[in-house]
C-alpha cells in the first residue's frame, strides 16, 4: 500500500494514539498463514488489540477476512475518517475515527479474553517480528528470512 494512501494515514493515527495509550504496535502482522492484519497493539497489561483500518466502502465491502481476525485478539477495533459512512460498519468491534496524526475510540468492543497459549504465541510471534523489522533498517541488504 503506497505511504500516502488513506489507509496508511489512518494506520498512522491509530498507532500514534495507541502509543499514547501505552500501546507498542506494529502494522501489517500476519497472526497465521492467510491473514494480514492493518495493525496489532499489546498493552501495557498484556491485552491484546486489532484494529483494521478502511479507507471506504469498496475497502470495506472486499474485505472477506476480518472475521478471522477475532480469533488472535482479545478486542477488534474499526478504524476509519470522518468521511466513511460508519453505518455499514458490523457492530462487531469498536470504532475509532483517525486521520494521520490522532485518533479517537468512539466505541469500545466486547472484549473476548484469548485462551493462554494463544496469547503466548502472539506476544511471541509480534516480539520476533519486531525485532526482525528493527534489524532490517539496521542492516537492510541482508536477508532475514520473515
């Protein structure tokens, strides 16, 4: 997805109003083979939060996976602008509305606690990622295998 982008902008928001919730994120993480998600944050207690964030509706309306997205997190979150029409949105998942520098949670979601193996494979697996994004900028010609 090109930086630029609406997505991205709104991806942007939404960490930077996570951090602020002492939120570590990372975007683009694969939970499992055949899911990607826009953005996954652990919190300062261990929670873990996704948030898809859509650019409008034909973003929207493509979007066959986010179902699958419940089962690696303990709260699903919506993120979108002020322009999208928030009532095709599910009710499933929270809501929040960003542009490229904040964001707001308008709605929370009904949280649904991970089982313990799940939640140690995740914190696992977003640990190992990270660390593996950090390194390429250090050293970006050799090749990491992620």
């Amino acid at each position: 997805m090109d930086s630029n982008s609406s997505g991205q902008r709104i991806a942007r928001g939404v960490s930077r109003h996570l951090a602020r919730l002492n939120f570590a994120s990372i975007e683009e993480f694969v939970p499992n083979r055949g899911l990607r998600v826009d953005i996954i944050a652990i919190g300062p207690k261990g929670e873990i939060w996704i948030v898809e964030c859509k650019s409008g509706r034909a973003d929207f309306m493509s979007d066959k996976k986010w179902r699958g997205y419940l089962d690696y997190c303990d709260s699903f979150f919506w993120a979108v602008d002020t322009q999208f029409p928030t009532n095709i949105l599910p009710n499933e998942g929270g809501l929040i509305i960003a542009d490229a520098f904040d964001a707001e949670i308008i709605r929370n979601p009904e949280e649904k606690p991970l089982n313990a193996a799940r939640r140690k494979k995740i914190i696992h697996k977003f640990g190992r990622d990270a660390a593996l994004r950090l390194r390429s900028f250090r050293d970006p010609d050799f090749p990491y295998g992620y």
